[in-house]
C-alpha cells in the first residue's frame, strides 16, 4: 500500500501492474532523455554568442526534428498498445466477482456460488483494532485465492463509482445500468487496499476497498462459512 512520503507506484502484487511499471520506466527513460537534450541546447543558447547561420534553414535539421518525434512515439505508443489488449483479455476465470458501487459502500457477489454477496462498509474509527488504517479498513474484506485469474464485474445501483485497487493496477468505472469487466491475477497474499475513485457524493472519501489474496484452501475455507452464516 502507499506510505508517506512516496513518489513512486504502490509495489506491484499482478502481472498487469509489472507491466505497467515497467511501461513507466521506458517512458520515463525517453522522456529523460528528451529533457536533458533540450536543457542542453538552452544552455549553450544562453552561454555563447556564436549561431551557425547554415542550421537556421538547414534542410537536415528540419528532417531530423520531424522524423525523431515520430519515431519517439511510435516506441512509446508499441509497448502501450500491448498492454492495453492485455487489459482486456479474458482467459478462463477461475472465479467471477461483481462489485456493485452504492452510495456510500460497495457490495459482492460471487457469481459462481449461488448465496455468497455481502456488503463492505468502511470501519469507524472508533472500531479500528490496533495496527488497522484509518479510512482504509472495511468490516467484510473481498477474499479471492491467490494466482488465479480473476474475473471482475463492476457496476453501481445509483451514481457513477469507481472501483480501483492499484497495487492490482485496476481502475474500473462502476457505471448505473452498465457492465463493466476487467480480469486481474493476484500474484502473492496479502491485503491490497483501494478506493472509490470517482466522486460520487458526500461521503465519496469514506467507501474505501480490501481486497485478501489468500491461499486456495483458506479460500475454500472462507467460503464454506460464508455459505453456512
């Protein structure tokens, strides 16, 4: 999760956020790049009195500031383009969660057991346990089995929500009389913290979202009593 002070992405805990960190770093690298270039020519624009009168029309410099930026772009926009329809690529769900946005807390449904839904509302403060975080902590937690794909359905009953877990590298919007989907697959255990990320009212900053990975048989486990409760 985020800590104080931080500059960077939250650590990546899925393959879609490892791509997206590392897509960061190419673009940042060409961007750098670029900078430093044209902090370059500025400061020897602003030390010297010597111009090269052949560069003020020069048919190769107008080539070269034309071709290089398309170039530039197309080498961001490739790797772009390929985590995009990874995005979006649904490949055998191991298990279907539809998270249904309200004002103000959100409520699952496993799709694929036939009585498993609960809503998640945000723990008041005064009900926090010690080491718990203000603001981020709910009283029923989404657990999901690590390593598997997971498929999510995002929609919301009464204004426009937003489900979004970073260190999963998800954002979805939660759209009234709409379905959206997205997949993620959790790549270790432990908790992953998000929030509403579209202003939907009042109380927007108080409908936060925990998402467990956990073990396949803690699952199960988790499950069958959710099933008997």
């Amino acid at each position: 999760m985020a800590h104080p002070s931080q500059l960077g992405f939250q650590d990546a805990a899925s393959p879609i956020m490892e791509e997206l960190l590392h897509f960061h770093d190419h673009a940042l690298m060409a961007v750098f790049l670029i900078s430093t270039l044209v902090l370059y020519i500025i400061s020897i624009m602003m030390t010297t009195k010597l111009t090269n009168t052949n560069t003020m029309d020069a048919q190769e410099i107008e080539m070269i500031w034309t071709i290089m930026p398309a170039i530039i772009l197309i080498v961001i926009a490739l790797p772009s383009l390929r985590i995009l329809y990874l995005m979006d690529e649904i490949n055998d769900p191991h298990l279907t969660v539809k998270a249904i946005g309200h004002q103000w807390y959100w409520s699952y449904e496993f799709t694929d057991y036939e009585s498993l839904t609960f809503d998640s509302y945000m723990t008041p403060t005064q009900d926090l346990m010690p080491g718990q975080f203000r603001l981020l902590e709910v009283d029923n937690r989404m657990i999901i089995p690590m390593e598997s794909p997971i498929r999510m359905l995002i929609t919301a009953e009464d204004v426009l929500h937003s489900w979004a877990v970073p260190s999963m590298g998800i954002k979805t919007d939660a759209i009234p009389g709409r379905l959206n989907q997205t997949t993620f697959i959790p790549s270790r255990p432990g908790l992953y913290y998000g929030q509403c990320s579209e202003i939907c009212g009042a109380n927007h900053s108080f409908m936060p979202i925990v998402v467990e990975s956990t073990s396949l048989i803690n699952f199960m486990n988790w499950s069958s009593l959710m099933l008997d409760a």
